[in-house]
C-alpha cells in the first residue's frame, strides 16, 4: 500500500468499513456500504491513520462527529449512538492494520 496515493487508500479503507462494519436498529444489521456512510467514515478517519498511533478515544471523537439523518431528515443522530460496541471496535481494528500496511 505504500504506493498507492491518499484517494486510493480511503477507497479501500472504505471499503472495507462498508463490508464490516454495521448500525444496527431494532435488531436489524445495515451495514455501512447500504446506509451510504462508509466513504463519509473513511474520510473522517483517515487522518488518524496517519498520526502515531490509533487511538480509541479519537476513533469515537469522529464517529461522534458523523450525524446520521433518519425520519426523512426530521432527526440526526451522532454515528456512535447506532454503532454496537463490536463495530467500534472492528473499526479501531481496520483502522490498525491499514496504518501497518501503510
């Protein structure tokens, strides 16, 4: 992945935030690819790829950050309010690998 530019490594970080990870609503998985979020998460979170380290913390600063509209736009609700723990964490756990293979 080293040589590949900024844009092509938020389209795969992307990508893989969209097969992965999922908001979950009465029991029902949307995942980030279906709700048209995961390219908005991979652009929020990739500067932290670039920092030092990953830090938990700043992965929920941003997904606090992301505001998810529902009811036809009545409401926005913060992205960390419908991600389950699990999400957060796979993504804390994305988010690791691509910085090793950067």
């Amino acid at each position: 992945m080293a040589s590949t530019n900024t844009s092509e490594l938020i389209e795969a970080l992307a990508s893989e935030i969209g097969e992965n990870l999922y908001i979950d609503i009465a029991k029902w998985h949307l995942y980030l690819s279906t709700a048209k979020l995961h390219t908005v998460v991979a652009e929020k979170v990739y500067p932290l790829l670039v920092e030092d380290t990953i830090n938990e913390d700043r992965v929920v600063e941003v997904l606090r950050s992301i505001s998810v509209k529902i009811g036809g736009g009545r409401r926005e609700i913060p992205l960390i309010d419908l991600l389950p723990l699990q999400s957060q964490v796979h993504l804390v756990d994305i988010l690791e690998n691509f910085q090793r293979e950067m």
